[in-house]
C-alpha cells in the first residue's frame, strides 16, 4: 500500500508479470508526470497482474480494503491511467477491478501503438471499466459493470458524494482518430452505466468501426439514473450528442446474445446469427450487482451454448484458458469444461522442472528456468560449489 503504486512515464518496453498493485490510496498506476514528458513508447506488458481497490486504504494485519473514497472526495483512483502516451500496450490474463474510477484508462492515446487485451477481466470499477484511445483488441475478456459497487459498500469512507458510474459508467469507451479500428471478441460484458459500448472522437474520416462477434452483452438499469436501461452501443461523436464525422462510427455486430438493453426490441435487426435472448448465466442477474465476482458461467440450457462462429486466426483459449474445440460459444467462457493449469508451453514462467525447461529450449539453472544461459551456481550441483557458504547452503559437507 502505498499513495501511487506506480508513478512513472517516458517508459520504453517494459513488462510487468506476476504482480499486484493493490489498495494505493490514491492510484494504482500513475502515468501523468508531467505535460509533453510522460508518454511511453515500445511496448508495455502486463501478464498475470492484478490491479485492485486503489483509491482505498488497507486494514492491518487482514489486508482487507476500506475508507476507499472518490474524486469528487479528494481522490483519483484509476486502476492504470496515464498522460497522452504512445506504445503498444499488451495485457495478458490481468484482473484490473474495484477501483474506485476507471479500471484501465488509456483514453490519452496518441494512436501511434495498439491496445491489445486477452483473457482479463474488468469488474467493479466506479467509473468505465475499460478506455482505449488507439486500435484495440479485446478477446476471451469479462467486462463487468457494475460501476456502483462502491455504493453503500462498507469498505466505502463516505457513499454520500461518491462518484459512482462515473463518465456515464460504461464498460467499454473508445476515443477515435483517423482511421482507428476497434474489435471484441469472444468476451462477455454487462452494464449498469449509460451505455455498454460507446465511442467518441473528433477527427473520424468514415473508416472507423467497431466489429463485435461472438460476444454476451447483458444490460441493467443504469445506476445514476434508476429506471432507464443501459443502451448497447452509442457514437457520441466530438461532444457527446453524437455529432461531428465520429457521430458515425459504425458498430459491426453479429453473432452476439444480447439481453436487458435500452432497444432491446431491436438491438437484433439486422444480425442474423445474433439472439436476444436471457445469456443464462449461472448467477442470477441482480438489478445492482454488489459482490467481488459475478459469475459469468453458462448453464446448460444458454443460448449461447455452440452459435459462436470459429473465428479463423483468433485464439481458441477461453478466459480460463480452455481450448473451445471445433464448435465454439457465445461469450468469454465456454461451458462444460474444466479449468486447466497453463504448462511450460504457455511461457517461461510454468516451466517448473528442468526437463520441461530443457526441453522447451530453454536454460536451467539456480533451480529456475531461464530463457538465456548463465554461470551454474551450487544450487544445479556439488561441482559448482566454490565456496563453504555455498556449499553448506546446500546442506553439503
């Protein structure tokens, strides 16, 4: 815990793996340092990161969050923000939730770079759960909405004053620039915002799209409105009204189960594989969802069991990792199939023995595989003990 968890910009390749920036008072990543000096470049990745309750303090010793207050209170909070920045930005099995504005804001893109996000999940946040502002990619992903979880919560400072759903509280929100493209596949998402899907911008040229396929939208009553439903996809243009050229950006949607929106009656027309239809998730879907994690598993009975198409060249792993098979589901979890442990093959860090590691072509040493050699230490064999701390470290004579 900490006020920043990250305060840093002007980066340049970095990755960040198997790590937690968790319950900073004030943000989770920081990237504004400045004006004209915090933009990033090459490329940014996150894998197995978790990004959580910041703008929220910790108990002791439980660790657990609490006094968690807004902007409209003195606060911040984005899970990840930054300044207008540059980079291709990677986040591979992340779980970015319960902060207490934006989960991932990356809004300020200049466009030279993409987004790319796989297999993570977006729950909880009070404000959008996911920003782009350059060409993205979302696959296998969960984009939950429920943007008033703070609302009452106990682990809330104060709810009066609360910026709950803030910036309309919708799940996805993407800025265009000429010529940008956005695509979601595979992923379920639900609302309690303004709208599930909304994109923005100013200097659209009629190219721009956003493709959908083989995504679950669940709607719900939009929190700071209380009877209005969330709409599926809204251009809102250069001011919001949807006007100006970006006031046309066209959503491209098929193969979809589309259930609980603001046109519902008509979300369909036009989609020929798409349904709408109750997705039939094994949680029962609450007006406004307050625990930590909605499940999102289909039953038996979904419709969404088997309409998804076979998305050629697009990875066959669901959220959890699953192989889909040959026939496919609607929606970021395909149903009937256990949860399986990634192996060596999913990456360097699974590789566990020294004949996975080998065998993958890698190098093992000081009892970790490695992806380049290095000087063996006593820990790979009696013969590379070179002094009697090391030795004897070794429980050796």
């Amino acid at each position: 815990m900490a006020y920043r968890g990250v305060y840093a910009g002007r980066l340049k390749d970095w990755t960040i793996e198997n790590s937690k920036i968790v319950a900073n008072s004030f943000v989770g990543w920081d990237g504004d340092i400045g004006a004209n000096q915090s933009s990033n470049s090459g490329t940014m990745t996150f894998t197995k990161t978790n990004i959580q309750f910041n703008g929220c303090g910790e108990t002791y010793p439980d660790k657990k969050p609490y006094n968690c207050y807004s902007q409209d209170q003195g606060g911040y909070g984005d899970g990840l923000g930054t300044h207008q920045t540059g980079a291709n930005w990677v986040f591979n099995n992340c779980d970015i939730s319960h902060n207490v504005s934006d989960g991932l804001d990356l809004l300020y893109h200049s466009g030279v770079g993409t987004i790319t996000i796989k297999r993570s999940k977006f729950e909880g946040n009070a404000g959008n759960q996911v920003k782009t502002g350059t060409d993205a990619v979302i696959e296998n992903s969960i984009l939950i909405g429920n943007c008033g979880y703070f609302h009452n919560n106990p682990i809330t400072w104060k709810s009066s004053g609360f910026n709950n759903c803030r910036a309309g509280g919708n799940p996805l929100a993407a800025a265009f620039h000429a010529g940008t493209n956005v695509s979601i596949y595979n992923s379920t998402v639900t609302s309690n915002g303004d709208t599930m899907v909304q994109s923005a911008g100013s200097g659209c040229t009629g190219n721009e799209t956003i493709a959908s396929r083989n995504n679950i939208y669940l709607g719900g009553t939009e929190f700071n409105d209380g009877f209005d439903k969330s709409a599926l996809y809204w251009a809102a243009g250069s001011t919001g009204n949807g006007d100006g050229p970006c006031g046309s950006v066209r959503f491209d949607d098929d193969y979809s189960v589309i259930w609980n929106t603001k046109n519902f009656s008509t979300d369909c027309n036009g989609k020929p594989h798409s349904l709408c239809k109750d997705p039939k998730f094994v949680e029962s879907a609450a007006q406004y969802y307050t625990g930590e994690a909605y499940n999102v598993n289909l039953q038996s009975n979904s419709p969404a069991i088997g309409k998804a198409l076979v998305l050629t060249g697009k990875s066959s792993l669901d959220y959890n990792n699953n192989e889909r098979g040959t026939v496919w589901d609607i929606g970021a979890v395909e149903y009937g199939i256990d949860s399986t442990q990634p192996t060596c093959i999913d990456g360097i860090q699974y590789c566990l023995t020294q004949t996975d590691c080998v065998n993958n072509g890698h190098y093992w040493y000081n009892n970790t595989c490695n992806a380049q050699p290095q000087p063996k230490t006593c820990a790979d064999g009696i013969q590379y003990c070179t002094t009697q701390t090391a030795c004897e470290g070794q429980s050796y004579f």
